[in-house]
C-alpha cells in the first residue's frame, strides 16, 4: 500500500525495509543461534549454574539458579531458540520428577523460565530484534547512536531488579510444593551428557567471536577510537554474517560443515520476526517521510510562526484530551494537574465530555496554554 503513495518511493522502502540491515542482522544471527542451540552447550550451562553448591542447598534456591541460567544465556542467545532448547531441558526435569502439567511447580518453572528469557532478552541488544530495532528506529529519528553499553547499562539492573521481584512475588504469593524437586537427582541430568567435541568447540568460539565483535567498538572506543570506529564502519551485520561463512566452511569430526546453511535458514530463522521488523522498518520510514510525515512537535512550531489563535486551540486540545485519557483510565489526576500545570477548567471540561465525543473543545472559553505545553508535546510523542 505504501508504493501507492506518491510522495513514497517503491525501491525506497524494499532498501529501507526488507533491504536494511537490521533484517540481514536478524537472519544471519538467528542461524548462528541455531547452530549453538544444535550443540548440548546450553545444557551445559543451566547444568553448571544448578550443581553449584548454593543451587543445591534447597528446591528455591534450585529454581533460583535454573531461572538465573536462562537469564544469563539470553543475553547473548535468540530468544526463540533458546526457549525451545530450554524446553527440552524443563521436560526432562518434569518426567524426572513425575510432575503433572498444570501443577503449580511447573506452572511456576514454565512461568519462570519464560520471564527469565524475555528479561534476559531485554537487557542486552546482542542477538536480539526487539533492542536492535529499537536503537536503529532511534538513531534514524535523532541522529544520535546508543552504543550497546550504555544500552546495557541502562537495562541490566532493571533487569535484576525485575528477576528479584519475580522470585519474590513466586515465594510469597504463589506458593508451591517445592517437596518433589527435593528428590530431583542432578547427576541424572549430567549422566547422558557427551563430552565436549571438535563442533561443540568451534561452534562457540565462533559464537563468542561474533559477541565480541558486537562490544568492543563500544568499550574500546576511548581507549582504542580507530578500531573502534573500523569495526563499527562495518554495521551491525558483519559480525553474524562472518560467523555464518565460518561456520559453512569449517567441518566436524565427520567432514560435514558445522552449519548446514539449508536447514538453519529453514529451521532455524524465525521469518515472523523478520517480516514483521521489516514492516516496522518500512512505516516508520513513511512516517518520518520529510513530505508526507507527521511530527508533533514541528506540527505547532509551524502553527505557532503563522497563527498564534490555531496554536492556542491546539494546544489546549491536547491538554483536554490529556486530562480526558487521565479521567477515563483512572489515572492520577492531581499528579497530572501539578505536573503540567493543568487548569481546573480543562479537568472539568474533559469529565463533562462524553466518551463518545471526540470534537474539539470551545477554546475561546478557556485561558491561554502554560507554559508546561511543550514538555506535554514531548511526552505524547514519544509515548
């Protein structure tokens, strides 16, 4: 629908949607996501954190570690293919246990697990859509670049702090028999694992290699500025798509290559994600057109230089239907009315209005705008 529009190029928004480089970056990490996920190295990890000795020392303290492990490998993992590897992982765990689904334990471990990989899956922009379309949809509305530590720092410790109430709020309100993981034998876990082999090995190193590529140029940039900026010159794509070609041609103990590049593109990539970032990426291209888009911001700049009167009715629409969705959705009004300065007239106005009704209110009858507008403009907009 967009190539009908005039103002809109149709090779524009294939170049800025499904040819940008937030869509190849999905492809190439989801394959060499699959590739790690097709070695036991994330059993080995949630097998490390739960046989530490704290892990062992009661069925919360278990759980505890066994969330914490899938939180720790989302950093850096897909969240799709880590949440079905760690599946397999739970599944095992339930038969072990003779849990029924249901239950409120592994209701718990199956609720756990999930948020454990969603927060896990925030708090870094490595190998994750979400965060990369984010940084890239802000940078090409600002200008301005959020480096990947300054994400992270930002997210990790909302992040823990978001776990820690997790455990809370399972300890305290949904309380469930944690008698049957008293039972859970951990060395039945371990018993079929394989040693480390010649795929496994590489597989990771290759994976590491590709994280590293993604950090450094954000912690070596005061130290290290040239490389930092060479590396990044590159794009966030190179990295995976290195990764990819290793991993093609690099072969195991059997002489097959490492990726089987047919069936990680097949199996491996999850083409919601991507179709639906390059739908993203396409509107928000048509939104931010210099002809046809819409900024609310220049809307009364603009109608401020030519029609102060336009400008005050504007303005004061905006702050009676600000006060409207405040009233409607129960939120705090008076924090609303000492943040923006709000008038009793306008609070009045907007209980008085029907839900129904959308016109727009009689700004004669109202006092100018405050000063607090443009902060209100800011805010809207970017909520």
């Amino acid at each position: 629908a967009l190539a009908f529009i005039p103002e809109l190029n149709f090779s524009k928004i294939l170049a800025g949607s499904v040819g940008s480089q937030i869509v190849t970056f999905l492809i190439f990490t989801f394959m060499c996501s699959y590739t790690l996920a097709r070695t036991p190295f994330m059993k080995r990890v949630a097998v490390w954190f739960i046989t530490r000795k704290l892990a062992r020392r009661s069925p919360w303290w278990f759980c505890t570690f066994y969330f914490m492990s899938m939180m720790v490998a989302a950093w850096i993992m897909s969240p799709t293919v880590l949440f079905v590897t760690y599946i397999a992982i739970s599944e095992e765990i339930f038969a072990m246990l003779h849990l029924e689904k249901g239950s409120r334990l592994a209701s718990m471990i199956m609720v756990g697990q999930t948020m454990a990989c969603c927060l896990g899956s925030g708090m870094t922009p490595i190998a994750h859509d979400g965060p990369i379309l984010g940084l890239g949809l802000y940078e090409a509305a600002t200008g301005q670049n959020i480096s990947y530590t300054s994400y992270m720092g930002a997210c990790m410790p909302v992040g823990i702090l978001v776990f820690i109430l997790m455990l809370v709020l399972f300890r305290f309100l949904l309380k469930p028999d944690m008698s049957p993981l008293a039972d859970l034998d951990i060395n039945k876990l371990t018993a079929g694992m394989p040693p480390v082999g010649r795929k496994e090995s590489i597989v990771c190193g290759v994976f590491l290699c590709v994280v590293a590529l993604w950090v450094l140029p954000s912690l070596t940039m005061s130290f290290l500025p040239g490389i930092s900026k060479w590396i990044s010159s590159f794009g966030i794509t190179m990295p995976p798509l290195l990764g990819t070609i290793v991993l093609c041609i690099l072969t195991d103990e059997e002489g097959k290559p490492l990726m089987d590049y047919s069936d990680a593109l097949a199996h491996g990539v999850s083409w919601v994600c991507v179709i639906m970032s390059a739908a993203v990426l396409a509107l928000s291209s048509a939104l931010s057109n210099s002809q046809i888009g819409f900024t609310i911001q220049q809307a009364f700049l603009d109608l401020s230089d030519k029609d102060a009167l336009s400008a005050q009715r504007m303005q004061r629409s905006m702050l009676v239907a600000v006060a409207r969705g405040a009233h409607d959705h129960q939120l705090t009004a008076r924090r609303w009315i000492q943040r923006h300065d709000l008038l009793p007239d306008d609070l009045a106005l907007a209980k008085r209005q029907p839900r129904s009704s959308r016109r727009d209110p009689d700004v004669h009858a109202l006092p100018p705008p405050s000063n607090s507008f443009l902060s209100i403009s800011v805010y809207c907009s970017c909520s």
